[in-house]
C-alpha cells in the first residue's frame, strides 16, 4: 500500500518555529521547492504559534508573511514519525500518510520544557512555564487566577510578565538559580545581549510589586483534585503560598528524536553542527534549539545559516557568522547562570510519580541501573509520551541515558504506520498549497 | 575464586530464569549470569502467550504440560506479571481455513483441551471488532497472556529464595566442558555444569548449534478497554510460522490488562538488525486492519522488534549436548519461550537428577540435531 | 487552485474565523467558542480542570501545551486519547474527558 500523498522536495525543513521558517524563507528565495512541516495546527513554534496565524510579535509576523510569501510550502498538523530510506521522511497527516523525498533536509525541531518531578507536580493546573503561556495565549481563562512562576530560566520572568498582562494575579516568581549567578548573569547583558537587557528590564517593570526570588525551588504542591497551595525553600527556610496555579519548568530540553533517527551526532546533549550548520548525516542540517538553547535570535540565525548553507550559498551564511557568535556566548552564559542545583534531585519522594504515562513512583526506580532494565520491569517511559517527559528527569535524577530511538517517533494511528511501505516513490507536486483550514 | 556452584545459568530470560527456579527448588546450588538485565532478550520483546499448539504431537506435550504448570503458578504470581487467561481465538478466513479449525478442534477435545467452536457469527460475537466474513473460529478457553519481563523476575526472586544467586551485566565467552563457565573478563567461575539458555545468542556460546535468529515486530497501542477480549490469531499464522525462507507476517493480536493491544506478527530470517523495518511492519498492520478494520484508527505508541532462537525442527533444545556431560542446552524455543519455559524448566531439572519427566524427552534432546550440528561446522 | 487563489481563499478564511462561534459539547453540556479555539481551552472554558485519569485513577490535566506530555488526552466523537492542546474545536465536536 503506498502513502496516500509522496511528493518530492529540493528542501524539506520539519519544524515551522523561528529557527524553520528562517531556513525555508532564505531556501525558498534561492528559487528550490521548498516544503515545511509542523505538528500543531498553526505555524510559528512554541514561541510564536498563535490562532489565526496573528502572532502578538510584530518580529513574528513579519518572519511569518515572509515565509507565506516565499513560496515555500506549509503543512500544518503533519506529524514526522518515521525515516524509512535516505531521504525520504513518513509524515502523517489529517488527510493520510504523506512520503517526502528530500535533497536537503533541515532539522529545526525545536526543545520541550524540562520537568523534574516533585510530589504534588502531577495535579491538575500544574504546568510548564511555557506551557502556561502557551495555552494562555490561545485563551486558557487566568484572569483574575493567582500564578505562582517557579523553575528556572528567564523564561520565568518573561513568562509571568505575559501572564500578569492578561491579567493573571502573579503571587511569586521563584528562580533555582542562585543569586549569585542570575545577577552575574543579568550585569553582563549589556555587553553580551542588550535586546536582551532591555527584555529583562521591560519584564521587571511589569513585574513591580511582585517578588522575584533566586536560589528558591519549590519542594511541594498542594490541593483536592488540583493544586492549591505550593511549599517552597530556599534551602533554609520552608513556606507556603496559596495558588490556582502553578506554571513550573526547569528550563529546556532539545527535541533530538528525528535527529537520532536520521544518524546524526549528538554531543554533551546537543545535536552536533560545523560552522555552517550541518549535522553528521550526510545533507542533514539542524537549526535553533536541538544544536543548543539560545532562544529566538541565535535560532533566527541559524535557521539563515542552515538555509543558506543548503542553498549552496555559503557566502551569504558566512555574513551571519558574526551574529551567531555573539548569539551563541549569550546562550552559553544562559547555561551556566541558569545550571541546575544537586537539590533538585531530591525533590521527588519514593511514592512521587516519575513516569506520568505509567505512573511509576520513584521507590520501584531506584531499584535499577539503567533506563533499560527499569522500563521492562516498571513500563517506566512505555508510556504515550515515549519517554519525554520523564526521560529529562531520570537523566538528571540517575544519570540514565535514554534507549534507542525508533519510529514511530510520536504516537500515529496504525493506518498511518501502516501506509507506506517506505519504497521511494516520487511524484510532482500537484495542487498542494495546503490552506490552513482552522 | 573457590567459589562452586551445581549449575551455571547463562540466560537470564525466561526459559533461564525458570530453569533456575526449579533446579534450585530441587536443592541445587544455582547460580544464573547475563550479559544484560532480566528478560533483555527475546523476554522482553515478545508477545507473551501461554497457548497449547496443535501443529506436532511434541510441540502439543510440551505446550500442554507448561501451560498446565502455568495455570497451577498464577495464584502464586504477583499483579504485574498480568496473567490473563483470556483464551486463544484462532480465526478462520475462509472455508479452507475452516477445515483446519476442525482439525483443531478434534486434536485438541480427543486430548482433553477445552475448547469451543464457533462459526461465522459467533466468532463476531466473541469479537465484534472482526470483520464481517469470517467463517468461523476455534477457542482455546485456557490459553492467556501475560507479562515476560515481570515473569523471568518472579521466577529469579523464586529461585533467590532457594539460595541462587543471579549476577547482571556479566558476560560468558565460553562454556566449560569439565563445568563451569569462562567469562569474558579472562576469569572462570566453577560449577557441576553450566547451561546454555542465552536464546538468540545461544549459538555464540555453542559452536554449531543450529539455531537462528528470526526477527519480529511488534506494535503496541495506547489504552482501548474492551477492544479485543481474546488473542486472537489467523490460522495463516500456522503458515507463516513453518516457512523456512521467506519474510511473512500472520495476523496476531492481544489484549494487554492495561487495555493496550499487541499487535503482530512478523517473520525474518537473516535480519540480524534491530531497527524497525518500514516495508514488514507496514505488511503486517495491513494484515492486522484486514481482519480488524477498526485496529487502523487505535494510536499506536511504540514499535520494536526482537530476534527469536529457531531451530530447524521447531523444536526447542532441551538436555545434555553432545560435546561434554556438564554443558546442557535449554534454547531454541522460537516463539513458544514463554508458554514452554516451566515445561523446558522441570524436564531439564529432571534429566539432571535422573528423575523420570512427565513427558518423553527425546524429541527435544540436543542429540537428535547432531546431524544438522555437522553440517554447520 | 493558483497559488493567488488559494492565498484569496485563506485571507477570507482567516476573516471569517474572527467573528465565527462555534458550537460544541464538553462532557454533554454545550460550550460556544471563536472559531480556531483549542479544545483543550475550550475545555476549561466550560469550567473542567480534569482532563483524563490516570493509571492509579489520579485527575491530570495538561502540562507542557505543545503535544509531548499527552497529558490532555481526551474523547472527541468518540475516538479516544485526542491531544486537545493540539487540537482546534470543530463545530458539533462531542468531547469527553477521560
């Protein structure tokens, strides 16, 4: 049975946050056909995905009429789940199973929230900083709804900001980081990133009258049938705070299952890439989060650089070059001001939920060397999520790498594992600008 | 190291972990090794069925005698192992096929296995999720399910408690014929005699032994309650299982207690790789939607495979080898480990005690391969 | 369809969505929301905080907003474990917490 759509591209880019849409703007001015996929309903990333395709960022916009206007192709809800041959992608799709053919290929598949588990942290109304913001932004009712920001990262501050503008009563802001570093950190934007400077200093204006504390961590959530209350430390002393929310994250994660689908090299976490973006696999570039967090700017760049570099326009990535290192020592210093603390692997207790899918507690972990040995036992990471949300954790907590990647790399229905056969095929593009139906 | 033990095992999955369960039981001093975890092989990739087969008069002693064995165990096994005793459906196509249910059903009720038959709208009854058509069916009503990794524990924990003692992450390059075994570190561990039960690489340790690796995929849904009650198999199944050569698939469902379905199956010789292959699995979710459309819209959450120990007779290896009286075999059990492992377990704890077995051991002795073993060196 | 056309065509499509309600039902009561909504915001629109329970019976509800933690699964026209983070309502969509 072949796919129900196999189409052929010059360059395929999966994902359509900054870092994809940089890359199919800049390839599809270079005149290639030019496809871009995205799992959610509308284009933009985590950052600027929003309904209607309206982003609130006039930036976002303008980078999302650019991409409408490049002629490169969008296919929104389609889902990337297996690489059966080189250069040829499975994506599943609302209308059926799609087979790409790909010259070149750009992995610009963005990061997840780190969540490390702590009792309490699977009550409903718990959530990620950026998933908060996230459902927000798309009409999640908080106004009037107390928010407690805990976890790490700037995100933090940008995030309650956004919330407290819709009008979300935020009680606390509570970074792990120590002082020491965050303020280290923030003294050192002016020459490192001053858009950045200026972000923080806009947020904190917002901010007034809300506390932001550093070298504080939350170590327990509260409530019946959703949280309503969390416990904090500073490591000295213990306190409670009452909430209809709680947004907790503990930084990001690079999404690197595609990337270790296809082959390509992953270094000290991160998918490796060479000056011009390229991974290890042969045609295979990565831009944005995978090859390292630094947020929108660097992904910006590097989706160019990628998209220039596949181009064969090497000339043109070169001018980016500059920005990219400047970028990067931000997103470095992001890293080592914003590390994680030794108490935070302590947080979950033995009957604390690690594994949500399959709701495996701490105590029946511990019993285990490897990531292996306790999934047979426990199902730990069997689960729907595919081992993304605990694997983070477990890495921190036991140092556990994480199994093989197979496909399907997200969950599918069995009609569309079962569509293709995963021979090449080949065929025009005929009649495929997707509309984006809502 | 003075340390002496009656019986090696190298294997840790379930055909080893049952071995060890019942030679310590019998008072020997056991000692179980594996270069992995507990069930990392074909354990811990497999679909778990306790079935009663009908295809050999050997292959139905050892099947009956070890699902008996099973269903005198399970009060004693914890809640994860998940042994369900749901029933086998064996399915029928069409009318060809359906004379084979009536083979079945005769060879398994002259034996006193329970079973039913149904015809076209009774299989559908048993399982409204099949499609319309089919001709009729057979069920195995004491055949079940269950969770492998969860089992080779339980069995370990059991032998555990009768002073074995089972060592992880250890690798065994050799066995010894005056006993024991020689590990790949360079040192040696001592033993009465050692026993080859490492599946799939149990040739690595026994030079010749044929056995062979056949692939498998499977693919496991997220939670649909009530979907399927039965494992249900197509009696192409029997088909694919006995070809030598080439890949096929057989539709093979199963519910899992947690409302999850398995579904397979597949078979490759000669795909010694792990990965996940586009081309076989699609054939065999095909082959799954063929026989239950409403499979095609369920969320499937993770595929893999996992490589099956096949002897060229489909049976499996169980006694003293040819080469020395202190190495014995219990490998070779393709896609039966789990029903046949408490079987292969007592038989094997028998021959070493000199015990009389409950069913005749010859067709599965190591001797009786020593031809094809010489055509292998 | 020309590339202009279908531009045409999702320009009008976007107009439209801003002012069109759509209709449909969380857990048998009837919730109006603007066209493009999130099911999952629609959800806690009509007041729901449990989206799903778990294996040990436990209430969850989402927590990363972008797909990965499946934590807001949900029924829609009954076909089970729907991500309604990532899922925009449709008009007449029967949803079901799980």
């Amino acid at each position: 049975m072949a796919a129900s759509q196999q189409i052929d591209f010059d360059i395929v880019v999966v994902g359509a946050g900054p870092a994809g849409i940089a890359a199919a703007v800049v390839a599809a001015g270079a005149g290639r056909r030019v496809a871009v996929l995205d799992n959610t309903p509308w284009p933009g990333g985590a950052i600027w995905r929003s309904p209607k395709a309206q982003p609130d960022s006039a930036r976002a916009r303008r980078w999302l009429e650019r991409m409408h206007n490049s002629g490169a192709l969008l296919f929104c809800k389609t889902t990337v789940f297996a690489a059966p041959a080189p250069h040829a992608l499975l994506a599943e799709t609302p209308e059926g199973t799609m087979e790409l053919r790909w010259g070149q290929l750009v992995l610009a598949v963005g990061a997840r929230e780190l969540f490390l588990p702590f009792p309490g942290w699977t009550l409903p109304n718990v959530f990620g900083v950026g998933g908060l913001q996230t459902l927000v932004k798309a009409g999640w009712p908080i106004a009037g709804k107390r928010v407690i920001v805990a976890g790490s990262g700037p995100l933090l501050l940008a995030v309650a900001a956004d919330l407290r503008r819709q009008g979300a009563e935020i009680v606390s802001v509570n970074e792990q980081a120590c002082a020491g570093r965050v303020l280290r950190f923030g003294a050192a934007l002016p020459w490192l990133a001053p858009t950045k400077l200026f972000q923080a200093i806009a947020c904190k204006y917002r901010l007034l009258g809300v506390p932001y504390r550093l070298g504080c961590w939350p170590i327990s959530a509260q409530g019946d049938g959703r949280v309503e209350s969390v416990t904090l430390t500073n490591g000295r002393k213990i306190w409670n705070e009452s909430c209809d929310y709680l947004a907790c994250a503990f930084g990001l994660a690079p999404n690197l299952e595609l990337p270790r689908l296809l082959g390509c090299k992953v270094e000290n976490g991160f998918v490796k890439v060479n000056e011009w973006q390229e991974t290890s696999a042969p045609d295979v570039y990565c831009a944005g989060e995978p090859a390292g967090i630094g947020g929108m700017e660097l992904a910006l760049i590097e989706g160019q650089i990628a998209g220039f570099s596949a181009t064969g326009r090497r000339g043109m990535a070169q001018r980016l070059f500059q920005m990219r290192r400047r970028a990067l020592r931000f997103s470095a210093a992001l890293e080592r001001a914003f590390s994680l603390r030794t108490e935070l692997r302590e947080l979950a207790r033995g009957d604390t939920i690690v594994c949500r899918c399959e709701d495996v507690p701490r105590q029946q972990l511990e019993a285990y060397g490897d990531l292996h040995a306790a999934k047979l036992q426990t199902r730990c990471g069997m689960g729907p999520c595919q081992g993304r949300i605990c694997g983070g954790a477990l890495h921190f907590m036991f140092g556990w790498e994480s199994d093989n990647v197979r496909p399907p790399l997200l969950p599918v229905q069995i009609n569309s594992l079962a569509a293709c056969d995963g021979r090449a095929g080949g065929g025009d593009v005929s009649n495929q600008v997707q509309t984006q139906k809502s | 190291m003075a340390e002496h033990h009656d019986i090696v095992i190298v294997g840790a999955g379930i055909v080893g972990a049952a071995c060890a369960a019942e030679c310590a039981r019998a008072g020997l001093k056991v000692l179980v090794l594996d270069r992995g975890c507990v069930g990392g092989g074909a354990t811990g990739s497999c679909m778990g069925h306790v079935v009663v087969m009908s295809d050999s008069e050997a292959q139905f002693a050892l099947t009956s005698y070890s699902r008996r064995l099973w269903l005198e165990l399970r009060p004693n096994l914890p809640p994860d192992v998940e042994y369900e005793i749901c029933g086998t459906l064996w399915v029928a196509a069409d009318e060809e096929e359906m004379a084979e249910v009536y083979r079945k059903h005769k060879f398994y009720s002259e034996r006193g296995v329970r079973v039913e038959l149904f015809d076209g709208a009774g299989v559908r009854a048993a399982e409204p999720n099949l499609r319309p058509g089919m001709a009729g069916g057979l069920r195995v009503v004491d055949d079940g399910v269950l969770y492998p990794p969860c089992a080779a524990r339980f069995l370990l924990d059991r032998a555990r408690e009768n002073r074995a003692e089972v060592r992880l992450g250890v690798a065994v390059r050799e066995l010894l014929a005056e006993g024991g075994v020689l590990l790949e570190d360079g040192s040696r561990i001592s033993a009465g005699l050692s026993v080859n039960a490492a599946g799939a690489w149990s040739p690595s340790l026994t030079r010749g032994l044929p056995v062979r690796k056949r692939k498998g995929h499977l693919v496991i849904t997220d939670r649909y309650p009530g979907f399927v009650h039965h494992q249900i198999v197509e009696l192409g199944y029997l088909k694919s299982a006995h070809s030598m050569t080439a890949d096929s698939v057989a539709f093979n469902v199963q519910p899992r207690k947690t409302g999850q379905l398995l579904v397979g199956s597949s078979r490759q010789f000669d795909a010694e790789g792990a990965e996940v292959e586009q081309p076989i699995l699609s054939r065999m979710l095909q082959r799954a939607m063929e026989y239950m459309p409403g499979i095609g819209r369920l969320s499937a959450i993770r595929a893999w495979t996992g490589h099956r120990p096949a002897t060229p007779d489909k049976l499996p290896i169980i006694g003293p080898s040819v080469e020395s009286e202190r190495i014995w075999m219990a490998t070779g059990h393709e896609g039966l480990g789990i029903t046949t492992s408490l079987g292969t377990a007592r038989l094997l704890a028998d021959l070493i005690l000199g015990r009389k077995p409950e069913i005749p051991a010859e067709p599965y002795l190591p001797a009786r391969l020593a031809a094809k073993m010489s055509h292998h060196d | 369809m020309t590339e202009a056309s279908a531009k045409n065509l999702l320009a009008l499509c976007l107009d439209t969505m801003e002012t069109e309600q759509i209709h449909i039902r969380v857990n048998g009561r009837p919730v109006t929301v603007a066209a493009g909504t999130l099911l999952a915001v629609a959800i806690a629109q009509a007041g729901e905080t449990s989206f799903r329970h778990s294996v040990r019976n436990e209430s969850r509800g989402p927590l990363c907003g972008m797909g990965v933690c499946n934590e807001c699964r949900v029924t829609v026209n009954g076909q089970l474990h729907i991500r309604s983070c990532l899922t925009p309502c449709e008009e007449g969509m029967d949803v079901r917490t799980q």
